[in-house]
C-alpha cells in the first residue's frame, strides 16, 4: 500500500479541521483547550485509506498567528499540501505567511481548497479563486487545481477526494533506505504502556525492539511497540506517522523537537552551512551577526546569522550563510528551515542545509564562491570527496561519511568504492583519507628521516614512535599504511623499532673507521667481560653520546650484541659463548648458573644479562634455577 503525508495549511477560522473530519470522520481538535475556543492550538492527525491501494496521513496545523511554529512542524514532514482558504474570508495573512512556508519547505505538489462554499454565492466564490490565481502566480503551487467544497453539506468532497488520489498516484514514496529519523512532535503516556511519542517518519526505518537514541539529549531506549495510524506493526517506514512506545524513559525524560534515530547515527551540530533566501517582504535588509528564529522538523533554536561575501542580504535575495547556534541543531544536508524574525512574529525565510559540520570561513574569502556551488549543485561523489578532503591528513571515520551527505551506509559504501578505484581516497581500517593527503602525509615521513640523517650521521636510524610524533596526527593504522607504502616503495626501511632512509649511510670518513675499530677490539678483547659506553668513552676521549651513536651503527651491521643496557660484546665473543653453552647442554643436558661462571668466569654484572638475551634469543629456556636448550 502506497502511503503518503498530506497537510494543511491557511488562516485561522478557515475550516481545516472541519474539512479533515468531513472526509476522514475524525476530530483533530483533541484537546478541550480547541474545543472550547473553537480553534486548533496543536498539531492534530487523521489517516484515510483508499481500498487497499493508498494510505493518507493527514497533519491538521493551527492557523493562528501565534503557533506558526506549530504549523512548521508538522508541515516539515508532508508531501503534500491542502492549501485552505475560506470562501467568505478569501485570502488572509496566514494564508500567504503559510504558502511562504510551504515554498521553502519545496512543497510543489498540492491543491487549493476553498471551504465554506455553502456560505455564499457563485461569484465570490469565482472572485476568491481569482485572488488565490494571482497569489500563487510564478510560485511553486501556481496551477495547483482550485476545488471550492463545503464541509457541512458534503458539496465537491468527492471530487477533492478523487483529486487527492490522482496526485498521490503520480508521486513517489519516500524512500525507507535512508538514515532513519523521526522528529517528536508529540510526547505522552498511558497507563500500562509507558511513554510514547508520534512523529512523522522523514527517512529511513526503524522496527520493533531496535535502540534507538533521543537526540540531542544522549539518552537512549528500547522501542516496545510500534504503531501506524492507530495499528500495531513491526516497522516503521519513511512516509508514515508513527507512535513509537518506548521502553526505558519517562515522559519527562522526553520533549518535542527532539529527533529519534539509531544510535550513532545522527551528529549534533553547533554550525552549519546554508543557502539562506530572505522572503521579498517590506522589510529592511538583514545585517550580519542577526539573531534569528531557527525552524527545523520540530525543533526552534535561536542562531546567530553569518553572510559571506556582503553585510547584509536584502528581501528576495539568496545568499551563501552559516548560522551558530548556543545550543546544538540535530540536521542532514538538503533538510529545509524556515527562518523567523526575533522579535517579530513573521516568516522571512529559510532555505537548505548544505553542511552540518563546516569550519569558520573568512567572510570575503574568493574561494566560498566554488565552495557554495560544490555543496548547492555538486554530485554526491563530488560532496563526500570535499567532506574526506576536509579530514585533512586524519581522514574521517567512514562511518560518519552517511551523515555528512545525508545519505545511507550502503549509498556511501558505493560512492567510497568508486572514489577509491579512481585513486581519490584511501580506506584504512575504519578511517577514509583523501589520496592528496595521504601522499602529503609520506612526503613528510621521508623529509623527517631525511632531516634525521643530516643531523644525526651516525644514528642508525629514528624510533618509530619518535617517527609517529613528530608527523601529522593521525589514527595509527593510518601511520603504519604510510610507513609500510614507504617501505614497498623502497624508499624506507627499519630495523626491529629503527626506522632509515634507504641507502642513507654516508661515506664513512678515516676518523669514524678508527674509532669503529677500536671499539670492536676493545670488545673483542674483553671477551664476556666487555667495557661499558662510559668506560669506552674515557679510554679513546671521545663523548658517551657519540661512542653510544657508533655502537648503534656497529649492532645495526651485526657486529655488536647489545645485551641490555649499555652492555654489549662483539658478534665473534658472543657466538663463542653460545657455541660452548649448547655444547654443555647437549651432552649434560642443563645448566647452572654456576656452570656457566666456571666457563666464562663473570660475575653477576654479566651472568644474568647474558642468561636472560640466551633466553630472549630462544638458545635456552630457564626452568627452575636451571636452563635447557629450547629445543
């Protein structure tokens, strides 16, 4: 069954709510507050089914002046608009504050339905059909059809019906594979059942016993139940109205103009890019720095108005703009918003969100003009690549890519496959980083051990952490991707934590040859008593520091054993001492310590260390007091 939101709009007294109960045969004026003053103070709905083929929402706003913010809420979710105007009142200051708000909304499918037609006679009704014409002339409802009905007698509500039906069929249904979201705009609850909120479902689907999240107030629950007009089922879709009956909150836990999603999936944004148009009114221009009314889905927030490239937007006119916001909006790109002034009660705009997560731009800057055109009229690809690219060398965590273009996981999944085999981006792990500058990232990694090298010749080679730090921030799989491309290339190489530049070893000049070679003869010597970097460095009178370098430089080559600290022996004397200890051990099948010092003759300075690299070298095994060959 095709289901399809439709809503009302117009002046206060002009009988929406009657109509609706005319045709659906239920009253949306619930509360006693409406039925005693005899106007709709909240927002009210009704459902109509056609046989089995379509299934109508119907959101019934309030036209009076002072709940506009009202009327944007439950506008923001429909597809379709039934544009009220009474045919003894004609066309009134919320009839044309309302199709304001229907045109920035992007309401362009809907039909004009002048009510109250028993209250006159045939020539006003023509004369309020005229008015309504030149009212909608060059506006998005202009040719939308005009049916005058009269709810008390049931005159033309076939034909309004019939009307309905034949726009509904020509329209597509909203797609349930996007993010899920459905904004409160009703919170009670009933005895035995607990807390339940209704909404109209904007996108996505969510079914029975999913968490979900109450945005922006981080609290989360469990969904017990879910129904569409007034019948329980196990999923709600995009396009319908829903009641969801949550598990896990109380009613006070929850308010309208919150957001419900899954978990995760939604971001709070205290900044968010906009095309913003300011309605042609009589009014004075719109300085930067406003204040202003924030209407988005149910929700109404205060955001100071930023203008790029002017000091002020004037009436008609449409601007690239940011708004700033105390307390956080929960939005997508392409959502709509209305905009009202601060201190007057009235429309004056609204317009698209292009990015919910932008920088602070320089006002004037040249380059806002490509940037307003890319997130206004670029492709989705084109949108996510700017969003990867605005990462910079972090990257983006690729399960926020849906949010940023407001698109769901398997769209961007795709989008993500084809920028990568295009060689724009690159996926580690959980993280996507344009190729831009992720080659920017190894072009640095090379410049810092290039530097290393000139300013250390006689180190092997820098730490690999140390490496880490001093480049960009960045997850460490995205480091290590670097450093392994880097070493594929041919360009790097590393050594246990070492990382060097590929054939970075200068020639050696006659001064570092001589001390190299008295240091392995001082080693050599020694055997498994060898000197310390200190003691080395008074005897040829050389610094510790450099001494420390030219060691590191001979382990690296395989000359030297550094066995722990500044312990260390000549490869010939170590391989000495584990040829006579696995001869020792083969034919008496373990050893002592004490064993050990009867061959080599050392003392506890040299014993242990040298037990404990046999050990870490996997030549033997300690078991008790005594070792055994590994093997």
């Amino acid at each position: 069954m095709k289901k399809i939101v439709i809503g009302t709009a117009g002046h206060i007294d002009h009988g929406k709510t009657s109509l609706i109960k005319a045709i659906t045969g239920i009253d949306c004026d619930r509360l006693k507050e409406e039925k005693d003053r005899g106007i709709t103070t909240e927002l009210g709905f009704a459902h109509y089914k056609f046989g089995n083929d379509l299934l109508l929402g119907i959101v019934d706003v309030p036209g009076h002046e002072k709940f506009i913010k009202h009327m944007v809420a439950g506008a923001w979710g429909i597809d379709m608009v039934l544009l009220i105007v009474a045919a003894d009142e004609g066309v009134m200051p919320q009839t044309r504050e309302h199709i304001d708000i229907c045109e920035l909304l992007g309401l362009s499918k809907g039909i004009v339905v002048i009510t109250k037609k028993d209250l006159v006679d045939e020539d006003m009704v023509e004369l309020v059909t005229e008015d309504v014409q030149d009212l909608l002339k060059g506006r998005l409802l202009e040719g939308a059809a005009i049916i005058p009905v009269s709810s008390t007698t049931g005159e033309n509500l076939e034909m309004l019906m019939n009307t309905i039906k034949e726009i509904a069929a020509q329209m597509q249904e909203r797609s349930g594979r996007g993010i899920f979201r459905l904004p409160v705009d009703r919170v009670f609850s009933l005895k035995g059942l607990g807390t339940i909120v209704t909404g109209t479902c904007i996108s996505g689907s969510i079914k029975t016993g999913e968490e979900i999240e109450i945005y922006p107030l981080n609290k989360r629950a469990k969904i017990r139940n879910i129904q569409t007009y007034h019948e329980d089922t196990t999923e709600a879709i995009a396009g319908e109205r829903v009641a969801l009956n949550l598990q896990g909150l109380e009613k006070q836990d929850i308010d309208r103009g919150t957001i419900i999603g899954r978990p995760d999936t939604l971001i709070l944004s205290n900044r968010i890019d906009v095309a913003f148009k300011y309605l042609d009114l009589p009014f004075k221009p719109i300085k930067n720095d406003s204040i202003l009314r924030f209407h988005i889905a149910t929700t109404q927030e205060e955001g100071r108005l930023i203008l790029f490239g002017k000091d002020t937007i004037e009436p008609g006119e449409e601007l690239f703009a940011q708004f700033v916001f105390s307390n956080p909006v929960v939005a997508l790109p392409d959502d709509r918003f209305i905009i009202r002034g601060s201190y007057m009660v009235q429309t004056i705009g609204g317009g698209k969100i292009l990015d919910i997560t932008p920088t602070k731009h320089k006002r004037k800057a040249v380059e806002l003009d490509s940037l307003y055109n890319l997130l206004k009229e670029g492709t989705y690809d084109e949108k996510a690549e700017y969003h990867i690219m605005k990462g910079g060398h972090k990257g983006i965590d690729k399960t926020l890519l849906p949010v940023f273009i407001g698109k769901d996981a398997s769209y961007t999944a795709s989008i993500a496959e084809r920028l990568t085999q295009l060689g724009k981006i690159k996926s580690i792990g959980k993280t996507i980083v344009h190729m831009d500058y992720f080659k920017a990232y190894k072009k640095t990694l090379k410049e810092i051990l290039a530097d290393f090298h000139e300013k250390n010749p006689l180190k092997v080679g820098i730490s690999k952490e140390e490496l880490r730090m001093r480049l960009p921030v960045v997850e460490p799989l995205v480091f290590q991707a670097a450093l392994d491309e880097c070493i594929n290339e041919g360009e790097v190489e590393t050594e246990k934590d070492k990382v060097r530049a590929k054939n970075a070893e200068k020639s050696i000049d006659t001064e570092v040859e001589r001390l190299e070679n008295s240091i392995l003869k001082m080693l050599f010597n020694a055997g498994a008593t060898p000197p310390t970097l200190k003691e080395i460095s008074i005897e040829l009178k050389k610094s510790e520091n450099q001494i420390r370098d030219i060691v590191q430089r001979l382990s690296y080559k395989g000359k030297v054993i550094k066995v722990k600290g500044d312990i260390c022996f000549h490869n010939d004397v170590m391989e000495n001492i584990k040829e006579k200890i696995t001869a020792h051990l083969k034919e008496k099948k373990e050893m002592t310590p004490v064993d050990f010092r009867s061959f080599f003759d050392v003392s506890r300075k040299y014993l242990i260390p040298i037990l404990e690299y046999l050990d870490e070298i996997k030549l033997t095994i300690r078991v008790g007091d005594k070792r055994v060959l590994r093997n």
